[in-house]
C-alpha cells in the first residue's frame, strides 16, 4: 500500500492503465498478485525520484562549494602576489631615489602654480587634486 503521496499518484495512475489494457472496469479492484507488483513498482519508482533529486542537489551544492573554493584560493594568490610585489619593491635601493624625485617634482609643481599666480593653500589643493585623481585610475 503505497504511505506517500507520490507513490499514491504513481500506484493510481499505474492501476488505472493496467485495468484498461487488461479490460478490467474502474469501479473492480485489480487482482492481489497485480497489485503488489504496482505498489512495488510505485514505490521503485519513488525511491528512483528521490535519489535523482538528492543526487541533483549534492551535485549542485558541490558544484558552489568547489566555485567559492575556487573564488576563495583565486583571491588569496592575488593578495598574496600583491604583498609580495610590496616587498619586492620597498626593498629595491631606488625606492627612496624614486620617492625623493617624486617629492622634488611635486615640489617645483607647487612653485610654478604660485609663480602663476595661484595663492599657497590653492597650488596645494590643485597639487592634491591631481594626486588624488591619479591614485583613483
């Protein structure tokens, strides 16, 4: 006797074509040793679905469990490379040569704005500005 609702559906609509093929009338009861068999059948068949759903979903949520791993270990090696570069490059003996020269230029910028006719605190804020736009590319 089928116990769940697929079953149940799976068990009548069998019965009700196994009736009209073995030209038994709807309101007869199909034949104990036929019955079993449908019911098993049913029950097969439900225990089929259920596995395929369960096996469709396992596979689903492996799949993003190996997507956000891959996310995950994808980041991490950027970041680590970024470090990496980091030191790489604060170790370099041109570092501070290179910062000196940025300071002088930046320097002479802040002059040529004043010499221009721009007050302090506005060569200042153009010389930010600019700095700050370049930082945002």
């Amino acid at each position: 006797m089928p116990v769940n609702p697929l079953e149940t559906k799976i068990s009548a609509d069998i019965e009700k074509k196994l009736k009209a093929k073995l030209g038994i009338p709807d309101n007869q009861p199909l034949p104990t040793t036929f019955k079993t068999i449908v019911d098993k059948a049913a029950k097969d068949m439900d225990l089929a679905a259920t596995e395929r759903f369960v096996k469709k979903e396992a596979l689903l949520l492996g799949k993003q469990f190996y997507r956000d791993t891959t996310i995950q270990e994808a980041m991490t090696n950027r970041l680590s490379n970024a470090l990496k570069g980091v030191q790489l490059v604060s170790q370099s003996a041109d570092l501070q040569k290179m910062i000196d020269e940025n300071a002088k230029m930046l320097f002479a910028k802040k002059k040529a704005l004043e010499t221009a006719g721009f007050s302090q605190a506005e060569a200042f804020q153009l010389i930010l500005a600019e700095v700050s736009a370049k930082k945002a590319k």
